[in-house]
C-alpha cells in the first residue's frame, strides 16, 4: 500500500515520515499545503518555500496544495488535493491536538484512507530526545510564547536547547514541543535527506512579542 505523508518541513512532519519509512511504509508522497493566511487553523506556515528543495533531497515527489488557510474550508482543499492520488493511507506528525487529529482522521475516513499518526499521543520531550538521536538538524524559525525571544529564532534544538525548553515549562508552562504554538521549526537535515542543507542567508522578525526567521536563501551542504 501506498502513503502520503502531509509535509511541511517542520519536525513534527519530518519525524513521522523517518518513523514511516522505518516501518516499511511505501511513501510515494509529499503533500505540502501552502495556506495564504499566516493563522491557519490546521497548517504550518513559515519557509514553506524551501519544501521543494526537501522533497527533492528526500527523493519524493511533491504535491502542492493552494488554500486560504479558512477555517473548515481548508479542510476541503487538502481532499480535493488527496483525492487524484494513488494511495492507500496518509501519514500525520500530529502529537497532541485534537483539533488536527480529529479533522484528519474524519477526512481519511470520508476518503476511504488509512490514518498513520506515528507520534500522536507521544511524549513530548521524547519527542525532542528521539530526534537528537536520530541526528536530525532542526532550526527554529518562529516563535510566539513567553520566554521564547529574538534570540532563539534560527537556534538548532541541541540538548542545551531542549534544557532551555524545560526551564520555560517550568516558569511559564510552555509545551517543550511547540504544540501550543509556542514556536515552529525547519529541518535542515535527517537521516532519510539525501544531503543536508545550510542557510546562507536569513532575515530575523521581531516586534517585542513574538517574531519568525525568515530565510531568504539555502544551499545544499558541502
């Protein structure tokens, strides 16, 4: 059987396809959505430009998906982009809301998919240990919580980082994963990329509460 994994070059999305593909899941997919509203109810936003360059080091073929980012709307948009494709399940990094999983696994249900959610309901700072492990290269490129300044955007999630997660868990209670929005993220390299890649220039946000790291331009790594 065939998977699509939906893909938005964040860790999240990135760990579960490494989790899929080590089960011997067949992924013949990238579903990327690219939603127009930077507040989408269901889709990563930040450096969604640089997906392509993934998916091609990734060796998967890239869908892309166009929506307003509505709420419930852009729900109907992913169908329509799931619809035309050959595949008999799909693969989510949802861990911890509701809200996605529960759309996700109603709309695999209407389109007679199955739903692969490889870190749902995982612990989160496990979450963050298994991919130091595993040596994936992660940078943060937005935040939006207390704690969380200008100085951590374009930061790698390094043992040192994740302690500094825990220390903002226990002063502000913060998800150390990010899963209340607190902050987004791009992996830059994986176990599964073909070749890793470096930013080579970036431009920092910030407007004293929260703030992205908007990357201008990457290349492959040497």
């Amino acid at each position: 059987m065939k998977y699509a994994a939906l893909f938005s070059g964040g860790k999240d999305s990135a760990l579960a396809l490494w989790k899929a593909q080590r089960e011997g899941l067949d992924v013949q997919d990238l579903v990327t959505v690219y939603p127009e509203r930077d507040d989408s109810y269901m889709f990563h936003k930040p450096n969604l430009d640089f997906v392509p360059d993934i998916a091609e080091s990734l060796g998967i073929e890239l869908v892309k998906v166009e929506t307003e980012g509505e709420k419930e709307k852009e729900m109907e948009d992913l169908k329509k982009g799931l619809e035309g494709l050959e595949i008999g399940g799909i693969i989510t990094g949802a861990v911890a809301s509701s809200y996605q999983y529960e759309r996700l696994k109603k709309l695999s249900s209407q389109l007679g998919l199955e739903l692969y959610a490889p870190l749902w309901g995982m612990d989160q700072e496990n979450l963050l240990n298994e991919l130091l492990e595993d040596d994936f290269e992660v940078i943060i490129v937005s935040v939006a919580a207390m704690g969380l300044d200008e100085e951590w955007l374009g930061r790698r999630i390094d043992k040192d980082c994740v302690k500094g997660f825990k220390v903002l868990k226990q002063k502000y209670g913060i998800n150390v994963a990010g899963e209340g929005g607190e902050y987004e993220s791009l992996v830059l390299d994986a176990p599964n990329y073909k070749w890793g890649f470096e930013v080579v220039e970036g431009n920092i946000r910030w407007d004293g509460h929260r703030g992205e790291y908007e990357i201008k331009r990457i290349k492959k790594r040497d």
